[in-house]
C-alpha cells in the first residue's frame, strides 16, 4: 500500500514527457491512512515466478482524479510492489515516476523533497527525504472532500499547456518558487507553522493563477473553493496569527494543514460553517456524524480517518458573521497526518 501526497511547493513537470521530469521542483509531505493498494498476483505450481502476464488491482479509499494525488499513490504501490516481487534493489523512484511523475515522492514517507537537476544529465531529477514522520509529529491535515467528480483537465495535460502558453510561467514561476522552497524548507526544519501556512498558502495561489493564465484556461478551483480559502484567512486574522492554512492540487478540495493543539477549534468551525443540517439531511448515519449545536441548529459531517473531537468552546458569533456558511458544502472530511511511506502488507498466491 502506498499514501498520496501533500504539496507545499507546487511543482511543474515539462521537461520530458515520457520520463515525467519536474521543472521548478517540490516539496511534499506523504499522507497516513489515505491508502491505495495495488496487488500483483502471478501463480504457477502455488510458487511466485517471473512472468510477462501479471494482474494488477489498485484500490483507493479516497475520490479519483480529483485532485488528490491517486495516480501518485497508485503508481507508487505499484512500482513498490514490483520492486518487492522481484526482488529489485535499490530506488524505485525513477521507475514509479515513468508512470506518474508524483509519484516518486510517495515512496519515501516523511517531508520530501523532488528537485531538478538542470546540470545533470545524467540524473534529471532526485527525490531525498529531508525529515522523517516523526520530525512533526504535531502536523495534522483535514482533506475537505467537496467534489469528488474526475478533474475536466488532467494534471499532466494542464502542465504541459501551461509552460507552452502561459506568460506567468515564463516570467518567473521558477526563480519565485525556489523563494518559496527555501522558506518551506526552513519552516519545516524550525517546525515554524505560521511561516509554512503562509508560504504553502502562497504556492497554491500561483499555482492556480498559473492555470488561469494558460490557453486556453484550466480552472479547478470553484466557488466553494474560494469560499474555504476565505474560511482559512478569517480564522486567522481572529487569532492574530496563522493556525490553519490550505494548500490545492489540480482540484477544488481543499487540503487544510494545522496543529494538534489547534485541530479540534478549526474542525468544529468548519463544521458549522460548511456541515449538514440534522433534519435537512438525512443520508448520514449517527455513527458517521460529528454533531456541534450552535445558531438554535445542529451541523454535523462525516469524518475518516484519525478521530478528534471537537473544542469546548463556545462559537464566537462575531467571527461567524464574517464566516463564509454553505451547507452541505463539504461533502466528508478525511482526517490524516504525515506518513513514514509504502508498505508491504502481504503477497496474494
């Protein structure tokens, strides 16, 4: 099984087509219990063998092709399965990334880090872990699952048009993201969460004004989309300092970072702000449901993954005057935090 991943930095891949090389870098974090498995069976006489025919199933427990990493997932675990089966040594990375150029970064776990590598020809890219899982410990990540339709533009499809058309990209994408990758990088290593918000934040802006400015345009954010982004800054204007932050992929659902010590105060906003109303809607289970009251209303969402319960205080109704409020709006949320990377669950004879 393998876990999708998280970007801080976004990255841009053009530089080869068929090998999926990335052209301004990234830096990413894998994620915990957001899983696709992939399993290779090949049987003769009840023993494993070298064989050209192989079936492969890939299984993921999230939407796909919605903006949330499943080709890098899944084509992580099965470059890792591969690997296993045959008994290939050394790094997968460069074989997982002839499938799904993201990918390479699924198989290391912790914060990675894909750089290019313009002046080696040899080696056109490198993927190294830079901390380990445990290195934060405290980084928590609430994926707002809000539209889980496949993406109108694929990820790859959109990149290669953005540095074909895009006048942004040109003119300085590259110099300003390796700003950003060296304040990502510091933050991440003085575990700083105010300045990685901010720049992860960032990031994620260019990226999209990267794809609105390609021809033609490629537009994955939606209404719902801005409002979280505006959810997120209100927040953190009312505590005078970032404790959430969101970054987006090629999709509108929204990946909110945060702290353990913050989580529970930022999921029972969210849940107010963008839940189900008990009474209106009916097609969630009690046993699925967080359920707050507040507004003389009950709101609730459906939450999978890692449990947390919601802060005891009560809801400032001032910054719920300034808060975007559409119900329904998030669909589920998924709970999750930075994983240690692909494992091997077992061989299927």
């Amino acid at each position: 099984m393998s876990e999708p991943n998280l970007q801080c930095l976004q990255r841009m891949t053009s530089r080869s087509h068929c090998s999926n090389l990335t052209e301004s870098g990234s830096l990413d974090c894998s994620l915990l219990d957001v899983i696709i498995v992939a399993q290779l069976r090949s049987r003769l006489d009840g023993r494993l063998v070298p064989s050209p025919f192989l079936s492969v199933e890939s299984e993921n427990n999230f939407p796909t092709s919605a903006g949330m990493a499943s080709s890098a997932s899944g084509t992580a675990a099965f470059a890792f399965a591969l690997g296993k089966m045959y008994g290939l040594d050394g790094d997968y990375t460069s074989l997982s990334r002839r499938g799904s150029g993201s990918s390479c970064r699924s198989l290391l776990g912790g914060f990675v880090q894909w750089s290019s590598n313009h002046e080696d020809h040899t080696y056109h890219s490198s993927v190294q872990q830079l901390f380990p899982a445990s290195h934060w410990p405290e980084l928590k990540v609430l994926i707002c699952v809000t539209n889980e339709n496949p993406k109108p533009v694929g990820s790859t499809d959109a990149m290669l048009r953005c540095v074909k058309t895009s006048d942004l990209f040109r003119n300085g994408r590259v110099p300003s993201a390796k700003i950003h990758e060296k304040e990502i990088i510091s933050a991440l290593k003085n575990r700083d969460f105010s300045a990685l918000a901010e720049a992860t934040m960032r990031e994620s802006n260019q990226l999209h004004a990267l794809c609105l400015d390609t021809w033609p345009p490629c537009i994955y954010l939606n209404e719902l989309s801005h409002s979280i982004m505006d959810f997120v800054h209100n927040i953190n204007n009312y505590f005078m300092k970032n404790v959430v932050a969101y970054t987006f992929d090629a999709g509108p659902n929204a990946f909110l970072l945060t702290e353990s010590q913050n989580i529970s105060i930022v999921l029972k906003y969210l849940v107010e702000c963008f839940g189900y109303t008990v009474g209106a809607d009916s097609f969630f289970n009690d046993a699925d449901k967080v359920t707050i009251k507040c507004l003389n209303s009950n709101k609730y969402l459906k939450i999978t993954g890692i449990p947390y319960g919601l802060s005891d205080k009560p809801l400032d109704q001032n910054l719920l005057k300034i808060l975007p409020s559409i119900s329904g709006g998030i669909r589920y949320l998924i709970s999750t935090e930075v994983g240690s990377g692909p494992q091997l669950i077992s061989f299927i004879h």
